[in-house]
C-alpha cells in the first residue's frame, strides 16, 4: 500500500508571519495537531501542537505577537506520496514523531501521514509498531 491511499489530503498550512494564536486556532478549527508552515511559496516548517506547548507557553510567548516562524520546527521529516506505508512507518520511528509531511516528485506537499492514518486505514499492525517505537524512552528530557 502506498501513503498516497492513506494520507490526509487536502490539508491546511499556515504562513511563517502568522501569529501563534493564529495557528492554534487553525488547528482547532481544522481537528488537526500539526500544520505545514509557509514562506514565499515553499515549506519551511511545520509546527505541532506540542511545539505551541513547550516552546511557547512552556516560555510565555505571547500568542498575538509571536510568529510561527519563532516556535516551528524547522527540520520537516518528510516522505513521498509513492512511498509503500511500511518505509514511511519505519520514518515515524526513527524520528520518533507522529505525523509527516507528504511530498509528490516535484518536491510538493500533497498531504500529512500521521500515526491516525496508520491506524484506521492501513490492514496491518504498523501503527502499533510505530508508536511502541515512538514512545520509548530516548533519555532524560527533562
């Protein structure tokens, strides 16, 4: 099965300029947790839900005055959309991370894969794997 069959697509993306706040709300509006982010036309990160909890509130960003720009994650893991599911699940291990950005040949976003996606609609037991792998503990964090 390829990630193209499973991904979520359409998806929302928001600009690298746009305040915190601005995110937050997308996401909640949307039902999402992760949205690409944009500049001049090209992905330049994303950012999570988790990215607005420990690199803004965690810090007391203020959430109208912060750009995404300042708490995204600007190493965006990424597949491509003729990727079999299985090597894009091995990806979300590695990284340890739940979602990816989903790219075409041309090096477009055409969707998100995330660990949801592994789990209702793929036939196999990749979502499990990948989130006993995603959930071991790498070290001390905090």
């Amino acid at each position: 099965m390829k990630v193209k069959e499973i991904m979520t697509s359409p998806f929302e993306k928001i600009r690298a300029d746009s305040s915190i706040c601005e995110a937050s709300e997308l996401m909640r509006s949307s039902d999402v947790g992760i949205l690409p982010v944009e500049k001049n036309g090209n992905i330049v990160g994303i950012i999570t839900d988790r990215d607005l909890i420990v690199r803004a509130i965690a810090q007391h960003l203020d959430p109208e005055d912060t750009a995404v720009s300042k708490v995204m994650t600007s190493d965006v893991t990424f597949c491509y959309e003729d990727d079999d599911i299985e090597d894009a699940e091995r990806k979300l291990e590695e990284k340890q991370i739940h979602r990816l950005l989903v790219i075409n040949n041309d090096e477009k976003p055409v969707g998100i894969l995330s660990l949801s996606d592994l789990a209702t609609k793929a036939e196999s037991n990749l979502a499990c794997r990948a989130l006993e792998k995603i959930c071991e503990p790498v070290g001390s964090r905090w």
